[in-house]
C-alpha cells in the first residue's frame, strides 16, 4: 500500500471549535509572487474522529484536545504551480524525477494537463520545505509548513461535522475522486479529471479553499499510528517516524472516505506523486 496510514481527525460529536463560527476574513500578501495568506483566530478544538463517522480509521484517535493559544496565518490556496515556477526560476531549484515532473504531470500515462493555476503537484516534502524557506529569505517573514493540529483547525473553520460544511459531501463541494476508491472523477461543479483550478470550489469559514479534496496538502509533521503522544499545543508532532511525513485533505484520485476534514495519511518524505501538494502557513507576531 502505498499510505503508511489512512485516518481521519474528526472533531468529537458535540463539542464545540471556540473559535468564532464565521469570523470576517483577513488576508494579506507579503510580495507579488507569495501565496494570499489568511489569518486564523486563536481557539481550541478536539482532534479525534467519533466512532461512527464513515470512513474512520484508527489513526484517528484518542481524542484529545488542542489548544492553540495564539493565530496564525494560512495560505488561502495551495500552492500553483505559477507559484512554485517562480521559486524555481529564482533559485534554480531543481523538484523533478522521471517517475513524476511538477513541469508535466501525468497520472497512469495521462497527462494531467494543468495550467498555471492548478496546484503543483509531484513535490515531496523536501521540496515544500525548500518553497518555505525561499518565501523565508524573500520577505523575512516566518513562513513554513503548518502542524497537522492547524491544518486540521483551519480546515474545520469551526465546523463539527465531518467536512466543513456539513455531513453530505457532494461535487459542488469539492474535487475528489471514484467510490470506491480509487480513480479520476468529473461530475457535476467538479469538472476536472485530475487538478482543478485553486479556488474552484467555495471556501469554508475562514475563508480557505480547496481544504478538502484536489491534493493531498504536506504538514510538518511525521507519521504516526494515533494520537495517543500527540501534542496538545497545536505544534508539529516530530517524535513518530520522520522518515514519513503527514499529508492531509484527500484529493482528486482518493474517494469520499478521504475528503474529510478528518482524512489524514502518511507518506515516505521524499515521495513525489501527481496528487500531493502543499500550502504554507506563517507564524504572526
């Protein structure tokens, strides 16, 4: 199998985000080429799936809460492929093999045929890594890959329910793939077979796009089979093995068990696959 494991982070049935349910959204960008970035409000949340949520797995638990004391700013897209094109064009960086080139993806032999504004794909963790840090050099600000308990926080935008709007999931939503899994889809407002344009579908609370389904999105975090070591400050959990890295969101190859705000799997660091990308976050002072 090619996930370390599949799981979802749900938020126990009842309790509340105390984050504020719809809070006016507050974006900024801190040059031409840098990701729009949204500040998320403080709150505390529980990670942790209720037993009966459909497509639950047992990463998914214990439930424990988390409380992330201070906001935090999270990229409203993931990252397009234009995006990462200017960090590689500036630096020279090189982010391609034969198996899977961000320049011309292709799934099974088919090119995914992409354009400017789809996210990039086929970048390992590595490689989100280096992004992070030439944004860091570029504005002197403190960008990075967000913690799995702020991806999950900001994905929810207060919700309790398994997605951030709701239960039902449906293709005016988001972009995700066959049931059952796995394979391409392209029905109803989800148009596309593979990648669809960032901000195709509409944003959650906070005002964040495309938390669920389109591309897996990489976190800072190492893998882990649960949570029962998991911190309880909303910082990245390093202590598990990080020869695996933590991707959350589910996407457009993945079924509905994954397109859960609680959807989480692993995979090895350096894997580079034509339905993983990445957003960034950015520590507020």
């Amino acid at each position: 199998m090619r996930r370390t494991f599949r799981s979802g982070l749900a938020l126990a049935a009842g309790l509340l985000c105390l984050a504020a349910a719809s809070p006016a959204v507050r974006t900024f960008r801190d040059c031409p080429d840098c990701p729009v970035m949204v500040r998320i409000p403080a709150g505390r949340f529980t990670m942790g799936s209720p037993a009966d949520e459909p497509g639950r797995q047992p990463a998914e638990g214990p439930a424990h809460e988390v409380a992330l004391a201070r906001p935090f700013a999270m990229a409203r897209f993931d990252v397009t492929r234009a995006q990462f094109a200017a960090f590689a064009k500036a630096t020279g960086y090189e982010a391609r093999e034969a198996r899977c080139d961000w320049r011309n993806p292709t799934s099974r032999g088919r090119p995914l045929d992409q354009g400017p504004d789809h996210p990039v794909v086929c970048v390992n963790w590595a490689d989100a890594q280096a992004y992070a840090a030439w944004l860091r050099a570029l504005t002197g600000k403190p960008y990075r890959l967000p913690s799995e308990a702020e991806w999950e926080y900001a994905a929810r935008a207060g919700s309790t329910a398994a997605r951030p709007w709701g239960v039902a999931l449906t293709r005016d939503r988001a972009n995700y793939g066959a049931d059952p899994c796995c394979g391409p889809v392209a029905e109803g407002a989800d148009k596309w077979l593979y990648t669809s344009p960032v901000g195709a579908f509409p944003a959650n609370r906070f005002g964040l796009n495309d938390m669920i389904g389109d591309v897996w999105q990489w976190v800072e975090d190492c893998g882990s089979e649960d949570y029962r070591s998991a911190p309880a400050d909303g910082s990245a959990w390093t202590g598990g093995d990080c020869s695996a890295r933590v991707a959350r969101g589910g996407a457009w190859f993945q079924g509905p068990e994954s397109a859960r705000s609680a959807a989480r799997a692993a995979d090895p660091a350096d894997f580079r696959i034509a339905d993983i990308g990445f957003r960034v976050a950015r520590s507020l002072p």
